[in-house]
C-alpha cells in the first residue's frame, strides 16, 4: 500500500519545484505521487543479497566530442540573444531559481 501524501505535501514538493497546480491538477497528482512512493517502498522490500550494483544496463560507451570552447562570431551572438525572452547586457537574463531571502524552514 502507497504512502499517504495530503494535498498540503504535494503543495509543497510542487513548491520545491517551483511548479504551480491548479486545485484540479492538486487532486489529479496527489494519488500519482501516492501511488509512485508505493512503487520505491515495494523496491525497497526486494531482496539484492548478491547484486552486484551497477551504473548501466549495457556494456555500450557514449562516445563524446572532447569539450572545447570556441568564439562565436557576432552575427552568431546576435542570432542567439534574439531568440531569447529577455537580455542584458549580451547575456540571457533568466529567472532565480534560488530565493536566498528565505531561511529554508517552514
């Protein structure tokens, strides 16, 4: 049986997230996340005595380009910055993700 999660928990883990729920969309998700924590507490209940851990299920390698910086030309620039929303300065301006003026504590 899942976890259950009150519409005050999902509020806050959509908070977390900087989501924002309609009260239909709350009642919606609400038994979705429920039933997802039912998912990791079954997983939790499974038996790995012997399970070698690992980081992928294939033995493939991705194969990458080394990571090199590159000047862009102005025209270049200028193409990217007026595909985006807002700028300043020759920069995309985007919006904190990190409210500093909160303590963290509810």
């Amino acid at each position: 049986m899942a976890e259950q999660l009150d519409r005050q928990q999902v509020e806050h883990v959509a908070d977390l997230a900087k989501l924002s729920f309609t009260d239909a969309e709350l009642a919606k998700f609400t038994p979705q996340l429920e039933e997802i924590v039912g998912l990791f507490n079954d997983l939790a209940e499974v038996d790995t005595t012997g399970v070698e851990p690992m980081t992928t299920p294939t033995t493939e390698v991705n194969v990458m380009r080394e990571d090199v910086a590159v000047q862009s030309s102005d025209e270049e620039r200028k193409a990217l910055l007026d595909n985006a929303p807002e700028t300043a300065n020759g920069l995309i301006k985007v919006p904190a993700i990190i409210d500093e003026s909160e303590d963290g504590e509810e």
